[in-house]
C-alpha cells in the first residue's frame, strides 16, 4: 500500500514537494535530543530526519536554511499540531500571558518573502573562470559558535580549475585575495539586508499592544531559528514515557502500531479514551443520584 504523504512548497527549489508523516518513535528520539540541549546534534538529526522524510529532493542536505525551516514547520503542523501555545511575559509589565500561535501562518510568512534569486545563489569567476565560486543562503538552521565569523556558512560550492573542492573550502577560504573575501562580504551584507527585518512570530502584549511586541527573528546568527524549532517541538520527556504507557497499556495497542503512528494520531486516541471516560464518569454519577 502506498504511503501517506503531503506537500509543501519551496521558494528556494522553487517547486512542491511530497513529505512522508512523522513517526512517534523518530519524535521521541527528537525529544529526547531537545532535553539534551545539544544544537549540533539537534542539527543533524532534523537534517537526517528531513532526508528521510522527503521523497523528491536530490539533496536535503544541501538546501537552503529556509527550506528548511518550511519543511521542519510543515512537519509540526501536520503530524503533532497545527497551532503552537506560548505562554509569554511581556518586558514592560513583567505580567505572562497565553498566546497561540498557528504554524501555517509562519510558513505562508516564509515562502511570500520573495526573496531576489540572487539571494539563493550567486555565482562569482575569476581567474578567467578558473576559480568560481557559489555564494548563497547557509544550508544550515544552526550556525554553530565556531563558525559564526566564519565567510564558508555563505559559501556554497568552491570549484577550481574545473574541479569540485567546496570539501576544503576551510582552507581555501584562508587563502582567498582580498578582492575575493569583498565579494564574500558584501554577499553577507546583501543577505542580511533582505532579511534582518523578518520575524518568525511577533506578538502583541495585551499589556500595550502599541507599543510593546515579543519577537522571534529570522536571524541564524543569533540562533534564533534553532531556538524557535525547540519551542515548537520540545515537551516534557516524562509526558511522551506516559502516553506511551497508556497506549500500550491501558488501550493496549499494538506497539508497532503505535512506533509508526504520527504524534497527532496517537492523540486521537487519548482523546477517544478520555471522552468515553467522561461520559462513564457522567453515567456513573447520574446513577448514583438515581440510587433510592
């Protein structure tokens, strides 16, 4: 039988792709990462879990941040929840608050930025064309501590003399003209400019929704992007042990199905047990009141 699948659109390859669902065992191992607290190995398991996941790409690995980040969101949205509930504190009053935030909104954000071409790939020549570079979006949603001042997050593939060496750009960065790393430079400026004013979620304060709202920006160099993936997946590890106790025990189903079921699907069914729970709580009280 052919397996489920569902799309979301990419403004960086620039067409549909089919995405297979979320298995509850893979976002168990994810939870268990964001408890951990590691963004390194956080990274690679999304990057792995995206190759996995998406049928038609060539090369997830290699996409851009943004793409990225389109596709982990339609991930949340689609196998665990379409909404995401923040409770906030506004920085002028220091009061909390609850805020929902629905997923499909940031994605529609994201893919109508309408960001130039040039933004996702620029390609430079010297030398006569025997050294061409391939500027573009990072293919990274973490920029890691050691590489933050580092030119090579914006350098996409490095080919000399007719060759493919972007497997050391490292050190073929370090020994780049000065003409060249300008180039390099003004790429990062030009990204930057297109991009420093994007947030994933602003929300207004009910305190003062003038004056006061609590963003979340489209910034990899600050880590944001990494940072607002954790909130829309982190839960309590200890919850996920429970509904799967539950499941297994107390609906007693089987545990295959259960391993490859979305998150969103199992709770289908907690939510099943508790409203049969509730109405034998309301037959069992009605009788009590019944009782001579």
């Amino acid at each position: 039988m052919r397996q489920f699948v569902y799309t979301a659109e990419l403004p960086g390859l620039k067409k549909l792709v089919q995405v297979k669902e979320l298995p509850f065992d893979r976002f168990k191992h994810l939870i268990k990462l964001l408890t951990n607290d590691n963004n390194e190995t956080i990274t690679s398991f999304l990057d792995d879990m995206l190759n996995d996941l998406c049928i038609d790409i060539d090369d997830v690995y290699n996409c851009s941040f943004l793409d990225k980040l389109i596709l982990i969101l339609t991930i949340r949205s689609i196998c665990i929840a379409p909404t995401l509930e923040l409770t906030v504190t506004c920085p002028k009053t220091d009061k909390t608050f609850n805020s929902v935030i629905h997923i499909s909104d940031v994605i529609q954000q994201l893919r109508e930025l309408n960001l130039p071409d040039d933004i996702y790939c620029t390609t430079k020549e010297y030398n006569n064309g025997s050294l061409i570079i391939d500027l573009g979006m990072p293919n990274t949603i973490c920029i890691h501590e050691k590489n933050v001042s580092s030119l090579t997050t914006v350098i996409r593939k490095i080919t000399l003399n007719g060759k493919d060496v972007t497997n050391i750009k490292e050190d073929i960065t370090d020994r780049l003209p000065l003409n060249i790393m300008k180039d390099i430079k003004e790429y990062i400026l030009y990204f930057y400019k297109h991009l420093h004013n994007v947030n994933l979620i602003s929300i207004p304060s009910p305190y003062d929704p003038v004056n006061t709202t609590i963003d979340i920006p489209l910034n990899l160099f600050t880590n944001s992007v990494i940072e607002f993936i954790k909130i829309c997946f982190k839960r309590n590890l200890l919850s996920i042990y429970e509904l799967e106790y539950c499941l297994l025990n107390r609906l007693q189903l089987d545990y295959e199905l259960v391993k490859t079921s979305t998150p969103a699907e199992l709770n289908v069914y907690i939510n099943l047990l508790r409203a049969e729970e509730k109405e034998r709580e309301a037959a069992e009280k009605k009788n009590n009141l019944n009782l001579p």
